[in-house]
C-alpha cells in the first residue's frame, strides 16, 4: 500500500449505471499504481493517472462507495530467478536456471534463459516498477562469441547477452544491463551504427554477485569487452581469426623442453655430421 486508505461516504447511493471516479495520492513512488476497494477483501480497479487540481492522482471508477486504498505490485513469489528491490532503482532480476516465472501483482511473467547460466556469472537487468508492469515475458539470450566483430584492440570477456522485455521503452525511459564484472566496461551493440559503443558503466552487487552495469534507453546485445594485450592468431574459421593467447611464449616453451631433452637429434643433410 502506498500513500493512505480513505472511507469516501457521500451519502448517497448511485444509480444502475452510475460511477464516480475515486483519486488518490500514489505518494513519491514511481510506477504503475492501482485503485482498490474493499469488499470483504480488496478488488482491483481499472486506474489510471491523472492531474486533479495541479496534483498527479491515481484515479479508479467505482460504482458503490467503501474504503479506498492506491497499491503497487510486488514481486510476491519468484522461481529460477533471483530478485532484489531498491526504491530508486526498481527491481534487480538475475536468472539462476534455464526457465522460471515471478508473480508480480496480479500476473505471472514467465522468463526464460539461452545459454549457460552459472558457468561465467550471471547477467542481471535492473527495471523500475512502470516498466516491469508493462513486461509479461523477460528472454535472456547468452552467447559465448559476439555475432559481431569487437570493438578494435579489445576481446569479449565471458560472454555477450540480449536481454528482451518484449516492451518499447518510452522517451527517456531506460534499462540497466548488467553482466559479471571483468575489469573492463560494458558495451552496447548500436544497430544503427552497426559497431559497438561503450557505456557509462558503474560497479554494483546485484542480487549478491558483482557486475557491472551500463543504462540502454533500448533493448540490445550487450558485452563486456577487456583490452587486447597479446596472442597470436592460429586458425581462421569464417574469415574470422582465432587468438590463442599466450601462444607464442606455449611455442617457444615446447621447443625449449624439446631441444633439452637427451637423444633428440635431427638428422644431418647431405651426409653433414647431425646437428643438435
């Protein structure tokens, strides 16, 4: 419940098809707000927002008079997801299984999870209260290689992730990603400049794990990507290289381990004495 409940008792009795529209305050919280009467056990009301004498006021049509309360929904029960509330940032979903759901108010909004969850951390999406009203599935797509090319001189650290709401975020509404913390910053995938770009990123405990988190103002694959210090390219697949890192010095190792050891001769060429 937020803000207070009110008796609203006018005195009269409304006819057949009458109704009159009960505002409330739905206090400093935002979100999505709902009207309930109480009639033996409190019942939802179609609301909606309005301005009522230079105030914001949550509005419900009723058609009998009783006790009136504004509630936001909670996240009641939750399963193969974690989740955490902060009353400035909204609610923090990190999945922990392949399928799962949470009950938040009056529905149930299924999730579901592509890739390996668990193996490299686990990816989070921080939402406010009037975005997840509007979501009734949440996807998570994870891939171990980027579908695009990294950002030049950098390597994708762990693994990169689609998270969809399956909702159009609204002017100046946004979204945190946010994806297990590697030393480096997180990156957007921009597809209308076809390259990635780099976010403000911000270290934070999501749900007991550290991440890192960038803000999207919309739904795309997201990355975090670590500088390339060194390696080597030893395959090529698709026109795309394969970097071993560390390659060179393995090379050079066996080599070493190769010549020191006691026999190894190769032969000598034109009857040459053998060479060590």
């Amino acid at each position: 419940m937020e803000g207070c409940v009110a008796e609203i008792d006018p005195g009269i009795r409304l006819g057949q098809r009458e109704t009159v529209a009960v505002c409330l305050p739905p206090a400093d919280v935002k979100g999505e707000a709902y009207v309930h009467r109480y009639d033996e056990e409190w019942k939802i009301l179609p609301s909606r927002s309005e301005t009522v004498n230079g105030e914001e006021l949550v509005c419900g049509d009723t058609d009998t008079f009783s006790l009136f309360g504004a509630f936001l929904p909670v996240i009641e029960s939750a399963e193969g997801v974690t989740h955490s509330e902060d009353a400035e940032y909204g609610f923090s979903l990190t999945p922990i299984g392949e399928g799962g759901s949470i009950v938040y108010g009056p529905k149930t909004i299924d999730l579901s999870v592509t890739g390996d969850v668990g193996s490299s951390g686990d990816p989070a999406v921080i939402v406010s209260r009037d975005v997840l009203d509007r979501v009734e599935e949440i996807t998570f797509e994870l891939s171990e290689v980027s579908p695009h090319d990294p950002p030049p001189g950098f390597y994708l650290e762990g693994f990169a992730v689609e998270v969809d709401l399956g909702v159009t975020l609204e002017p100046g509404e946004t979204v945190s990603a946010c994806l297990p913390s590697s030393g480096g910053d997180i990156y957007r995938y921009s597809e209308e400049l076809g390259e990635w770009e780099i976010l403000p990123s911000q270290l934070e405990t999501v749900n007991g794990e550290d991440v890192v988190c960038g803000d999207v103002g919309s739904f795309s694959l997201t990355g975090v990507f670590v500088e390339d210090t060194g390696g080597c390219v030893i395959a090529t697949a698709g026109g795309e290289g394969v970097l071993w890192r560390g390659a060179v010095f393995n090379l050079l190792l066996i080599i070493s381990v190769l010549l020191l050891i006691p026999g190894k001769r190769r032969p000598g060429v034109y009857g040459r004495k053998p060479l060590i």
